[in-house]
C-alpha cells in the first residue's frame, strides 16, 4: 500500500478472503502484478472481479470503485518436454499456453451465463469494464520457453503517480515468462522475487532495495523422502533458505522477508531453525513471513 493506493502482488487461493482480513479495501486497489501463471499464484485472480466487482464486500462496505490495470504474462509460446522422459497429456491443445490476456477473456466466457443473469436481474457493472490487462512485453534478450531466463537489465513494466515498477526475468524450472518484479516510491523500494531458483537477474534488481520479499524452500533433515530425481527438478525452481541470506547480502538489502514458503522436512516449519539458516550471511532484519503481516518500509516508519 502507496499513500492509500493499494497494489496486489499475485492473487493465490483465498488472496480476495486475505486481502479483507488484512483491512485492505478494495475500492482502493489500484493494480494487480501477476509474476508467473502457476495456479498458486493466479487460483482467486478471477474472484477480485467476479466477487468484488459489483456487490459490496460485507465487513469493509465496499467494492472495486475503478477499472484495475492487471500486468502479467503473455503466453509462453509453448510447452517443455515431460521431466523424465515419455509424453504427457495436453490440456486446451488448440490454445496451450494462454497468456493473462487470454486467461482472462476465458474467464470471462465461463462465467458469461452469472454475468448475464446478475446484469439483467441486479443490473451489476459488466465485468468486462472492471479489468484492464497488460501482458508485460519482455525486452529482447533471446529469451523464449526454452531459454527463460538469460541475463538481462530490469525493464520497466509501469509507472503511476505512486510508484515506477521493473521487472526482470528469472528461472523458474520450466515456467516462461516467470518474472521479479522492484517497486520504487518516495518512501522506499520493495523487490519480489516471485518463483525463483537462483538468480543474477533478480540480485541486480533488488541492488540496493529496502525490503526484498524472496521465496525458500528447505529440503535439508532426516524426514525429507525427495527422490534424487525430484530432488533435483525442486532446485531447479526453488531456492533453499539456507542460500537465500547470501542472496540478500549481495543484493545490499536492508529487511528479507521469507514468503512462499515449504519445509519439506516439518510442517509447521520452525521460524527460529530457519532464522539460524540465514543469520550466518546476512546481518539485516530477517522476517520468516506469516499471513497478514504489515511490514512497514524503513522511511515510512
Ligand atoms: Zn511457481
Ligand atoms: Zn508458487
């Protein structure tokens, strides 16, 4: 949240119930950021539309007051090969790899029979109106589903009078475009690393930044059963928490806050183990995230 203008950063399961909780309104949501099309980030997209759109929000009396500017992911242009060899069965095969633009136009078309009774029976805003999407043009740098992630400088994705948005590409096993995304304003700068394994690209751009939201996982203990091979494919997407203090450090990052988090070796994980992972790379403010978390940036406190 910029000066009472609100930005949402992915919208997984339960983002709308969440974005509620947390006291946010969404008559002050301005834009959404989507960094990769992976279900858990995009699973409750759909509903800050279809539910917060037309009929006001119960606790908050309030729903979307504007169109909200949506940027994401154009569409992949294809598909990887099945890890491990053989084929796999193709969803949709006549359009595999909808980008946000299509996604969102199928949405559309699979709710048009509520959309059409509600406009006629409580005459609700057409849903069309409240959405504006922007699939994020990447810079050309040789980068396609086969090559996700080549070196590259950040990019600018948007700019309003609140905050300038840049975006890099980073690796995320197979997933193209996965992107980090760095928002700069007059109180101070947040980079989100998405979905990531380890990345130049999203140090460059966090280089300097107040708060670096990262991801992490932990496949390190005695109850961790990853096969070699699953092992393997995991890192390849992921980054594990006790490498992440080293990715802070050389970012120059003042806070890192842990999101998007998996412990494969205990469930809850142990806030207090895997502060100790990071501790010895990184002397700045360590948050392991937990839901509805207010992090203030350090020049607004
Ligand atoms: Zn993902
Ligand atoms: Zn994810």
């Amino acid at each position: 949240m910029i000066d009472g203008a609100t930005y949402v950063i992915d919208c997984g399961r339960s983002s709308t119930t969440q974005f509620a909780r947390a006291g946010l309104r969404f008559d002050g949501l301005r834009s959404i950021f989507i960094t990769h099309l992976h279900a858990d980030h995009i699973a409750d997209y759909y509903n800050y539309f279809l539910l917060a759109g037309s009929i006001p929000n119960q606790e908050t009396r309030d729903a979307l007051a504007n169109p909200v500017s949506v940027f994401g992911p154009g569409p992949a242009g294809g598909l990887p090969e099945k890890f491990g060899g053989g084929q796999a069965p193709t969803v949709s095969a006549e359009d595999p790899t909808p980008g946000l633009a299509a996604f969102t136009e199928k949405c559309h078309d699979a709710f048009a029979y509520s959309s059409n009774v509600f406009l006629r029976d409580t005459g609700i805003r057409d849903i069309r109106t409240l959405v504006d999407v922007h699939e994020i043009a990447v810079p050309d740098v040789g980068a396609s589903y086969t090559m996700t992630s080549p070196r590259m400088d950040p990019f600018p994705v948007m700019e309003d009078d609140h905050v300038a948005v840049t975006a890099v590409l980073v690796p995320h096993g197979p997933v193209f475009p996965s992107f980090a995304f760095r928002f700069d304003t007059a109180h101070g700068s947040v980079t989100f690393s998405g979905d990531t394994s380890y990345s130049d690209n999203l140090i460059a751009l966090a280089r300097g930044s107040d708060v670096l939201v990262h991801e992490a996982i932990n496949v390190q203990g005695p109850n961790v059963s990853l096969p070699p091979a699953a092992m393997d494919h995991m890192l390849q997407s992921h980054v594990e928490v006790q490498k992440v203090g080293a990715i802070a450090r050389a970012a120059g990052v003042r806070t890192l806050v842990l999101s998007h988090l998996s412990d494969f070796d205990e469930e809850p994980l142990d806030p207090v183990r895997w502060r100790k992972w990071i501790e010895p790379e990184f002397d700045g403010e360590i948050v392991i995230g937990d839901d509805l978390q207010r992090i203030p940036i350090p020049s607004s406190l």
